[in-house]
C-alpha cells in the first residue's frame, strides 16, 4: 500500500505553503484532574466504574449483612422486632436492607432510617439516599431536623421525635454534623485507577501502540503544502489507527520517517502503578488487598489469615456499632431491648471459635456455667 498524499494531482499552483521542514506530534503532559468528591461523584467513579472499588464494597456490605441478629428484651430472645428486621419493609428482605445501608455508610460516610409507625408500634424501616439530606442546624450549633428532598418535594424530620430519624455516621475531622466517607480518603488512587484503565484502552484503540513522530526530511528542500498537511493526517487516522489495524505496515516516502516518542510499558510501569492504586484503594476500606486478588500484597500468610483480618478488623467493629446505634435509637419504644449479633454461624469466624472452644474445654478449673459463659453464651 502506498500512501497518495505526495502523489502529484492536476491541481491548481499552490501558492500557500507550510512553514514547517519537519512535520511532528508530540504530546506533552499538562495538569492533574481530579474528580469531584460528592456522593453521587463517588458513587460513579468509585462504585460503578472501578472494579476494586465495587468489590470492596460489596465484600464488606454483603460480609456484614451476612451477620445474623439477636433480639432480646430483658432476657426474653422472642421479640417484635426480630420479624421487622427480616422484612424492614415490603420491598426489601433483612438482608438487602442491610447491604445497602453499609452500602450507603462505605460510599457517602452516612446512612439515615426513617421508622413508619402505625398505632404506635413501629412497622417499617426505610433507608434514605444520604445525598438526598441536608442537616438543618439550631441556634446552638445542632441539628434541629433534617430535611429530605427529592425533585420538588421537601421534607422534614425533628430530631426531637422518638424515634425520629436514625444518622448513622463514620467519624470525619472537620465535620460536626455529616460522616467522612472512606472512599474518599482514597480518591486519588481512585483517580489514578480509572485514569490507567481509560488510558489502556486508549492505547488498544490505537493500535497498542505508543504515540510517535511522522518525521519529513525533503531531499529537495521543498515544504509542505497545507492541501498536504491535512490530506497526511486524515491518511494516518484512516488506515493506520485503531485496533482492526494494528500492526499494518507503513510504506514512506518522500523523505518521510516514523520516529517512535512514546514511552514503553515497562518505563511507564502502568501495571504497577494500577495495582499500586488498588490497594490504596482496598486498604482504605479495609480489606485486605489478596482477598481481591491484587498481586504485590504480602501483609498476610495465606488467605485464611487474610480472611480473619478482614472480619475481625473490618466487619465486626462495622456491625457492633451498627447495633450499638440501632439499639440506643430504639430504646424510647423498648427500654429493654438489646441488639447483637450470632457470631457462632460466621463462617468466616469459625477457626477462631474452634480455637477458643479447645482453650474452655480444657480449662478444668472453671466450671460449666462459667464454660457458657467464656463462649459467650447465657449461664
């Protein structure tokens, strides 16, 4: 194949000219974009165009939702609102709820529930979408209520109601009243991420290939035209970019040469850098970066060991204050109530509890009702 741009035509003289003796691209590197850090920003880049992000996330909400309840009210586990934490509202399961609330916490650093009561006995639990609130503050400082928009409608729930809106939150520095999201401690990294997939693909789409230079070194000392100019282009974009072209041979001539400016994969070391990415990513929620599968990660002997960091670190400390909070806001309805969790059907959990059984069952010193009592059950 040969390339017609320097083919004489049967055209009028030209009189406009080029001033340019060598003809070349170069790409030089301007200024960091960043993304925004709002909740629906973080949702976008984070949850639903960044694999590390996504699985994160899911890995903790559906671990924690996993979580089995214990409802008791003054020693009494039959309890009303065990059947209201199976089905919340009807349409949601326990489980869903669940997941999304620690959905909502992990993306936005807030999660709000709004109780339905019906003749004084609460029916239904509903979460709001944490971008959808805005606190209203009192004359002191504090949240007098908060208000919930969406589309034109507003509404507005007092925190003096009992039991009014449920806010839960992860502790943020420079915030009295809203959470600080984790995800955002990690918004770079996520930046980073995305940026090295886009450009990837980019580079598929350019024949995975690194940019370069058309070099023009006429003989004669002639320049080229603009007519020239132009036509050379649209010849390169048309049959030598993108991936159904990769690695078609480029026949030059007329004092052309291709001068290759790209950097190589190895010197811009993209693979490193996106692993590096993920697990600042992984690490800011919390879980450990082999359980995702990102290689380079060390921290940890084997997977099983991995594993049980995860739980121990991430997911229990995530669900006792999710209880502790559940427990205290419900406290005006049921003064009694206490909310916890089985821990003994965590499967994730169960070589630990293995080990603790052994540890009581060989303890001849203690007896049976203190033997209950060590493995956490009612003497």
């Amino acid at each position: 194949m040969r390339i017609p741009f320097l083919t004489p035509r049967a055209t009028p003289a030209e009189t406009k000219s080029s001033p340019l003796t060598t003809l070349f691209a170069l790409a030089t590197s301007g200024p960091a974009h960043w993304s925004q850090r709002s909740y629906p920003s973080l949702a976008r880049e984070g949850f639903m165009r960044n694999p590390v992000a996504y699985r994160a996330v899911r890995m903790i909400a559906e671990a924690a939702a996993s979580v089995p309840w214990i409802v008791s009210d003054g020693g009494a586990e039959d309890h009303a609102l065990k059947g209201l934490l199976v089905r919340p509202n009807p349409r949601q399961g326990g489980a869903e709820f669940m997941e999304a609330l620690y959905g909502h916490l992990l993306l936005s650093g807030n999660a709000f529930i709004e109780p339905v009561e019906i003749g004084g006995t609460l029916r239904e639990l509903h979460l709001l979408r944490p971008d959808r609130i805005r606190v209203i503050e009192g004359s002191d400082g504090w949240p007098s209520s908060y208000e919930y928009r969406v589309g034109g409608a507003v509404r507005r729930f007092s925190v003096e109601a009992d039991p009014g809106l449920l806010h839960l939150r992860l502790f943020h520095p420079l915030d009295d009243h809203m959470g600080f999201a984790p995800l955002e401690a990690a918004a770079k990294a996520l930046d980073l991420s995305n940026a090295a997939a886009s450009w990837n693909k980019a580079l598929l789409d350019n024949s995975a290939r690194p940019s370069g230079a058309l070099v023009y070194q006429p003989k004669d000392g002639g320049n080229l035209s603009s007519a020239q100019y132009e036509r050379l282009k649209a010849e390169l974009a048309e049959g030598y970019s993108g991936p159904a072209r990769a690695g078609r041979p480029m026949l030059l001539e007329g004092g052309l040469d291709w001068k290759s400016m790209g950097l190589s994969p190895r010197e811009m070391d993209f693979a490193e850098a996106k692993n590096g990415a993920a697990r600042d990513i992984a690490l800011a929620f919390g879980v450990p970066p082999m359980l995702i599968g990102i290689p380079g990660d060390n921290t940890y002997a084997n997977y099983a060991e991995a594993n049980r960091a995860f739980w121990r670190l991430t997911i229990l400390p995530l669900i006792f204050r999710t209880a502790e909070a559940m427990t205290g806001w419900l406290s005006g309805l049921y003064p009694a109530l206490k909310l916890g969790f089985d821990l003994d059907q965590v499967a994730g959990l169960s070589a630990e509890r293995g080990e603790l059984w052994a540890r009581v069952g060989a303890a001849d010193f203690l007896s049976d009702t203190e033997k209950r009592q060590a493995v956490g059950w009612e003497g």
